[in-house]
C-alpha cells in the first residue's frame, strides 16, 4: 500500500510539467503555422495579380493581331484557299485570342477568383466579358471567308473591350489585395485563439490534476471513514437481538453473532467455518438444503433468497428444533459470494396463532351452536304455534258468541304476532349469517303488487285504510328476481305502513330507473311519520321510534332492519322520506337479474298470495290424507281442521307408523313431520319414493317447525312437493291439498258450485261489515276481469295478458271457495292461442253465467252468517 502510494504521489508531481511542456510547444506550433500560412498566402495573392496584368497583355496581343489581319484582309478570295500570308495572320489572330479566352476563363471559373466574382462591381463587367468572349469564339470557329467578311465588325466590336478589360484587371487586383488581407487577418486571429485555447487547456488539465490529488485525499479519508463504519457494523451484527448468519459461497459460516448464540446454543468460535446444513438444519431437512444449493450454484435458482418471512425449522445444538421465520439474501465482495441470513425465532408466535386457532374454533362452535338454537327456537315454538292457532281456527268455526268471539281475536291477533316475531329474529339471524339466497325468477309485478294489495287489505281496514297501486309505467311487467324477497321486503314495509296510518291511504308502486336494469319500488303513507332525528337509525336492530303517539303500536324493531338486508342482499339500496304528521315513502331500488325473460306462462310468478291448484277443485270428501306428526296436539288439531273440510285422514306419530300404513291402504296426499323419533320425515319420504313402489308418485308435503330458507331448499332436493311451516293454517292447508291432488284419482268428483265455509270463515275470522267489503271487491274484481278479457279478446286475441288475468281469477276464486268459477278461468287460462274466438267467447259467458250464480250464493251465505251473530 506504502509503494502505491508512493508511486502515486510521484506520478501527481510529474503530470502538470508534462502538460505545461505540451502547452509550450503547442504554443510554438501555432506560431510557426500563422507564419508559414502568411507565406503560403503571399504566394497565392503573386499568382493572381499576374493573371489579372496577363488578361489585359493578352487582350492586347489578340487586337494587334486582330488589327493585323484586318489591314491586309483579301475583299475576295477563293474559298478554301487563302493566301499564305492571310492564313497565317489568321492562325496568329485565332491563337491570340485563344490565350485571350483561356484568361477570361480562368478568371470567370478558377476558385482563386472566386471573391473577385462576389464583388458587385465586377460581376456584371466579368459577365459582360463572357459574353464577349462567347460570341467571338463562334466567329473564330467559322469558315476563313466568314471571318475575312466580319473582320471590320468584329475589329469595332473587340476595340470595344478595352475600358473593361481595363476595369477588370486593375479593379480586381484592389479587391483580391483586400480580401487577401482579411483573410491573412482571421487566419492570424484563429491561430492565436487555437494557442489560447491550449495554454487554457492546459490550465485546466492542471486544475484537474488538483482536484484529483483533492479526490485522492478525500479517498483515503472515506476508504478510513468506510473502515470505521464497518468496525461499527461489525458492533451492531455483534450486538443485534435478531439472529444473523453469515456464510460464504461455500455455506460456510463466516459471521455468528451473540443473538444467535443465545437463540441456538452455539458460542461464536463453535460455529465459525461450520457448514450450515450440518449445524443447523434439523436431519429430516438437510437433503433439501443441500439440493437447493446445489441448484441454486448450477442454475441460479433463488427459492427463498430475497424473500422475508418464510418460516422454516431450525435446529438447535441441544437437539431441539425451532419455529423460526428467516429473510436470506445475498452480496458479493473481494472474496467472492456471501449469504446473509436474519433469523427470528417463532416460538411465542406459533403459541399465539395455535391460540388464535383455537378461539376461531370455539367461534365456529359458538356459531354451530347458535344455528342449533334457532332450530330449536323454529321448531319448539312453531309447533306449539300450530296447535294454538289451528285450535283458534277450530273453535271459530263453532259459532261462538260475539264475546267469545273477541277474545278469540285477541287469541289469534297475539298468536300471529308472535309468530311474526319469530320469523323476524330467524330472518335477523340468517342475514347475519350471510344466508339470504337470492333466487331470480321471472316476476309478473302488476300482479305481485295486486296480490299484495288484496293480502294486507282486511288488516288496512282493521285501521281505516286503504291500499291503491300507482299509475302504471312499465312497459313490460315481467321482469326477473327473487318474487320471495321482494314480498317479504313489501310486507314488512306495508306492515309498517298499515301500523301507522289510521284512516288514511297507502300507496304501493313501481318504475324503472332512467333506462337502466334498476326497478324502483316505493310504499307510501299518510300517516303519523317519523321524527327526522330518526330516520338515521330506523333501520338499525331492535330500533323503534320514542315519538309518543306510536305506543299504541307494537313490534320487535326488526322489519326495517330485515328490509335493509334483504335489499343489500339483492345488490339493492333503501332509502326512507318522512315527515312528522305528513307520513313515509320508503323506496328500494333493486337491479334487475341476468336471466332470460321468454314468454312462457307456466314459469312466470304472477303471484304469492296463496297457491294455485294444478287440477280441478278435489271436492274434499272422497281423498284420503296420510299425517304423520310426533306432536300429538298438533296432529290432532290438523287431523280435525282437514276432517271439517270433509277429507278422510288417518294419522301416525312417526315415519315407521307412516310405511306401515302406506302398506295397508293407499293414500291421495302424504303429510309428513321433518323430525320425528325413530324414522324421521326425510328418511321416510326416500323409502316411499322408492322406485316400482304402489306410492311412489304420492305428493308428498312437509309439514315442519324448521322454517329457515336453506331447510326449505334441502327438503325440496329430498323429493318433498311442498314445504309447509308450522303454524300451518287452514287455508293453506286446504289450498296445498288442492294444489297437489292428482289428476284422475279414484276420488275426483265433479266440482261443487261454491263452498259456503270459506264466506263463514271470513265472517268468523273479520266480521259481517269487513266481509262484506271483501265480498264486494271479490265481485267487482270478477266482474271487471271477465268484461276486460272480452275486450282483449277482440282486440288482441287469446294473448300473454288474456293468460295472466285468468291466472290471477284462479287463484282468486280459489280463495272465496268458487270452486265451479275457479274450474271456468281454469280453462280460459289453458284456452289454446288458436282456438276460435266463438269457442273462447263461449267459455267467458259460462264464467259469466257461474260467477252470476257464485255472487249470488255468497250474498246469501253471508246474510246467513251475519244472522247468527
């Protein structure tokens, strides 16, 4: 290091002589070249002053010659032959003027003459010289007699020249002296400059000689500086509290410091120029290690190098293995490759997340546990729901006393509500659980939103109210989503609605949104509304409004925070206007689903207020059901209600008693109970589903507590027809009978005209006055479809419209128990497109003439009613 030094200090000295002595004959060279150039351009301005003297010398000589020749110029000759002397006058005539154009030439065409050229004054003398020459070279050129005849013009014309010549020559010879100067001027201006520049060069070079000697210093002070820093690396890999490992190329280990002494047992000076695999990797890895050098070394292969965080197991000096997470990288100095590795041990971590694990576990158990309870909670409060209710149903249907009558409606009104509370909580829980599954269907709103209308209009006019449908606008009713969420969503919002409004009005509507896929649906009401401090929270859990004037009213605080899910669950918004003593508008927006929208009737949801049959009315008294119920409260409850309405049912307390008795007899409906001891509802549905079984095509109901959707969806797969929750009523049940009776039974009797019970059940359920308003919406509803679908008829034809509407009169008429009316709109809905308009209106005037008969029989059946109260 000393001789390098050395050695350098010397060259530093040496350098800025050598360049002062380069700049001292630079210097020297630039002189020398101004003055050879000052001689080179004597030379050159000599030469062309001589050329310009020669071309008036020239010009003289060619005139003598020209005069000559003129003198003796024969008048006549004969031609081709001149005379000696003539001939040679003029040869010498022609030579003079040949070394005459030859200096015009020159002058007008030589680079040396080219400044003279630019002079202004000359160029239009030297032109005219040119042009001169140019002519008299074509007369030179001619026939001897041609020029013995010009020889007196061309004589006149050549004498001419003189002042020009003249002109030329001693004009030209001041411009180039002239020129000639500046020239030699910038040529000595620019070798001085060229001097200049190298002796600043110079200088310069020296300058930097300095800087580097600067540099130099500064080096030795950084390579000190970089000494001291690595010292104090050195302290801080020393002293560091995370392990670190250095290895060479090899995997030898070059570094270890304390923390790694500490984390595996090893001092310092046992693990130094120790190989890494061998020291601390467990046995069962090493041949990994090794493979991973060895790739890395052949092809590169980084695995975990650069990368942080992997987790590996290390081995420790007593034997013992370590979770540990490491971040290995690699550099390369003098001595070839290294590998740094930062090592922390895992240990509490692990602890920690195997914690974690645990609580996650016990969370999952909490959640299993959680959906045990709502079971538990759907089925052991629906079931003794079923028997409270269907016993309410019963005893109404004995005629009791007007006192006995409103205690039976408090009964009821409470059963329903707790009923709904239920359903609130399951709903609550379910979205909670991220169980909303959203099924689009194809959805005929217009009818939707009528039948919703007529469902919740005997609890509106229990408060005075009543539910309109807003103009309509949509182009196309038919739309896709989920008709079971959307219902729900409208029955909590009309609930809400009907809750608070007294004597007032509720709208229900529905439009599309500025052309796009989003369909809006409001409720509004007129009622007492809602403070604007709480709007912000009304759709929160178990919120219920503190405005006085609401205590009349009850509920769980649950239904808007079910809307706001069920929305959020179909990619919807929610939003709420009110106003204190004005009423609400609720407004959801939901998108509406991909699926294809076609015109086939049978898969469109018109309607889900009650179901359709599929057949004919069964007529009740000849079908035999099959009931299969482990509570013996509700079997016989339901065994009574479907008795009263004239069918013969024979009930079991479990599945095993349910075969055996398929065994015995056959059976046109099966209901059975989900979880029943011994042999439950699911296995028993798949033996009587086994394929060449007498009942194997039997329709099958479930008749269950477990009111979740995914129970509803699971029973479904099993092979069930139905799913009916408990608490079942007696017109659903009487209406899923209905539904699911097969076509051509040994009991198919011919359709009564009007089942008196259903306008008895209403008088006993609403009152003679409420009844009677149903009666009369009944009637204009029928009357009203009937005139409207002659009208389409003649209009459009059997259409999508003219199938809808006599749908919806199925179902309607289904209802009031029209059961021979229901069996007319039957065969108008299933009308063939084709069919001929007489046959069509032939039909309608039967549904006429029925319905005619229907209203008649109802009037009287409800005066009946009416007097027995």
């Amino acid at each position: 290091m000393a001789n390098m030094n050395s050695r350098t200090s010397w060259f530093t000295l040496a350098l800025p002589v050598l360049i002062a002595f380069t700049a001292w004959a630079g210097l020297t060279s630039g002189l020398d070249a101004v003055r050879q150039a000052n001689e080179l351009e004597r030379a050159t301005s000599d030469n062309i002053p001589w050329n310009l003297s020669q071309l008036e010398v020239e010009y003289l000589r060619y005139l003598v010659a020209l005069d000559t020749y003129a003198m003796h110029a024969p008048t006549r000759s004969v031609p081709g032959i001149p005379g000696n002397e003539t001939a040679e006058r003029l040869a010498e005539m022609r030579l003079r003027f040949d070394i005459f154009y030859s200096r015009i030439a020159t002058i007008t065409e030589s680079p040396l003459f080219g400044p003279m050229r630019e002079y202004e004054q000359l160029a239009n003398e030297l032109e005219a010289l040119a042009t001169f020459a140019d002519l008299t070279a074509e007369v030179m050129d001619s026939a001897p007699e041609t020029i013995a005849a010009d020889a007196r013009s061309l004589e006149v014309i050549s004498h001419a020249q003189g002042e020009t010549v003249r002109e030329i020559a001693t004009t030209g010879v001041a411009v180039l002296a002239e020129q000639s100067s500046a020239r030699r001027l910038d040529m000595r201006e620019s070798l001085w400059q060229m001097a200049l520049a190298t002796l600043t060069s110079s200088l310069l070079l020296l300058l930097s000689v300095v800087r580097i000697w600067k540099t130099q210093i500064r080096a030795r002070a950084d390579a000190d500086m970089k000494h001291g820093i690595a010292k104090r690396l050195q302290a801080i890999i020393s002293t560091s509290p995370v392990p670190i490992i250095i290895a060479d190329e090899n995997m030898k280990i070059v570094e270890f410091n304390q923390a790694s002494e500490q984390v595996f047992g090893y001092t310092r000076a046992e693990a130094l120029a120790n190989d890494v695999g061998t020291l601390l990797v467990p046995p069962d890895l090493r041949d990994r290690h090794y493979a991973g050098v060895r790739r890395h070394k052949s092809t590169g292969d980084k695995t975990i190098i650069g990368k942080s965080g992997v987790k590996i197991r290390a081995l420790r000096s007593d034997g013992s293995e370590i979770p540990a997470e490491i971040a290995l990288s690699e550099g390369k100095d003098s001595s070839g490759k290294f590998y740094v590795a930062f090592l922390r041990d895992i240990s509490a971590q692990e602890e920690h997340e195997q914690e974690l694990r645990e609580a996650r576990d016990s969370a999952l158990a909490g959640e299993k546990a959680k959906e045990r309870i709502l079971a538990v909670v759907s089925h052991e409060m629906r079931t003794p729901l079923q028997g409270i209710m269907g016993a309410l149903e019963l005893i109404q249907s004995k005629r009791p006393t007007k006192w006995q009558k409103s205690y039976l409606d408090i009964l009821e009104r409470s059963s329903r509500r707790l009923l709904r509370h239920i359903d609130d909580l399951l709903s609550v829980a379910r979205s909670d659980q991220s169980q909303i599954a959203i099924e689009p269907r194809k959805v005929d709103l217009r009818a939707m939103l009528g039948d919703l209308r007529r469902g919740h209009l005997p609890a509106a006019a229990e408060n005075g109210n009543d539910i309109v449908i807003a103009n309509w606008t949509l182009e196309d009713p038919v739309i896709a989503t989920d008709p079971i969420r959307l219902t729900q969503i409208f029955d909590n919002l009309i609930s809400n609605a009907i809750k608070f409004t007294s004597n007032g009005r509720i709208e229900l509507g529905c439009c599309r949104v500025d052309r796009t896929e989003m369909i809006e649906f409001w409720v509004t009401d007129n009622g007492i509304g809602i403070a604007s401090d709480e709007l912000p929270h009304i759709f929160t859990d178990f919120y219920t409004t503190r405005s006085p004037n609401t205590r009349t009213t009850d509920g769980t605080g649950l239904g808007l925070a079910i809307v706001k899910r069920l929305v959020q669950a179909m990619d919807g918004e929610v939003f709420v206007e009110s106003r204190v003593g004005r009423g609400s508008t609720f407004r959801f927006r939901v998108p509406t689903a991909e699926i294809a929208i076609d015109a086939e009737r049978q898969d469109t949801v018109p309607a889900l207020a009650s179901p359709t049959p599929m057949t004919d009315d069964t007529g009740g008294a000849q079908l035999r059901v099959l009931l299969a119920e482990d509570n013996d409260i509700s079997r016989e409850i339901i065994s009574q209600i479907l008795r009263n309405a004239g069918f013969d049912v024979h009930g079991v307390c479990d599945g095993e008693e349910a075969l055996r008795a398929l065994e015995l007899g056959s059976y046109d409906i099966i209901f059975l109970d989900i979880s029943m001891p011994r042999m439950d509802g699911l296995e028993t549905l798949r033996r009587i589903r086994t394929p060449g079984a007498s009942h194997a095509d039997v329709p099958a109901l479930a008749l269950t507590a477990h009111a979740q959707e995914q129970d509803r969806q699971r029973f479904l797969r099993a092979g069930f027809n139905a799913v009916l929750p408990k608490p079942a009523s007696r017109a659903q049940l009487l209406a899923t009978i209905r539904e699911f009776s097969r076509p051509g039974s040994r009991s198919q009797p011919s359709p009564a005209d009007f089942d008196g019970s259903y306008i008895a059940e209403m008088v006993d359920t609403f009152g003679s006055d409420k009844t009677e308003v149903m009666v009369d919406r009944f009637e204009k509803d029928v009357t009203g479809t009937l005139a409207r679908l002659a009208e389409i008829l003649q209009e459009k034809g059997v259409c999508e419209e003219f199938t809808r509407l006599s749908h919806q009169m199925c179902g309607l008429t289904a209802l009031f128990g029209a059961n021979q009316l229901e069996h007319q709109f039957r065969r108008l809905e299933q009308v063939d497109p084709n069919a001929h308009a007489s046959d069509v209106t032939a039909i309608i005037q039967s549904a006429r003439d029925e319905a005619g008969r229907v209203l008649a029989s109802m009037s009287a059946q409800r005066s009946s009613a009416s007097r027995s109260l």
